[in-house]
C-alpha cells in the first residue's frame, strides 16, 4: 500500500510541475528555451520547496521534461492538453 501511495504521490508532483512549466514557458514568444529554463527552476523550487528532493526534481524536469512540453507547446498543442498528451497528469 506504501509503494501505491508513493507512486500517486509521484505522480501527482509531476503533474503540478508539468503544469508550472506550462505556464513558464506558454505566453512568451520571446523568451529563448535557456529563460524558460531558468524561470521553471526558480518557480519549481519556490513553489515546492517544502519537499525534501524538490531542487533535485525540479532540476532533473529541466533537463529530460522540459523540452517536449515546449515543443508541444510550439507545434500548436493547447497549454492545458499538453500536460495530458505527455503523460505527466491524467
């Protein structure tokens, strides 16, 4: 029952930080992929700093996540699909 709760609760901070990397890099035309980036990484650990691994989580979702979210993004995807599409929330 513990690995089911862990993994729900995995599950769950992906989804949110799909979701705020949504919103760091939809809406911006001019910021480069390196300012999203950093904007992701200061929000990521702001808004989940209360959770132990959080600066390592959200520095691993910068270099593996955060490219296809912004591709998604460019190739026309709606911001609140691309979370969905990407299998990070359900």
């Amino acid at each position: 029952m513990t690995c089911m709760t862990g993994l729900r609760q995995r599950n769950a901070l992906d989804c949110e930080m799909c979701k705020l990397a949504v919103k760091s890099a939809d809406g911006d035309a001019d910021k480069d992929t390196n300012d999203i980036k950093k904007d992701f990484d200061a929000k990521c650990k702001k808004a989940f700093h209360s959770i132990q691994f959080a600066p390592r989580e959200c520095e691993h979702y910068v270099d593996k996540k955060l490219d296809p979210i912004i591709k998604e993004l460019e190739s026309g995807t709606s911001p609140k699909d691309v979370c969905t599409k990407l299998g990070e929330c359900s």
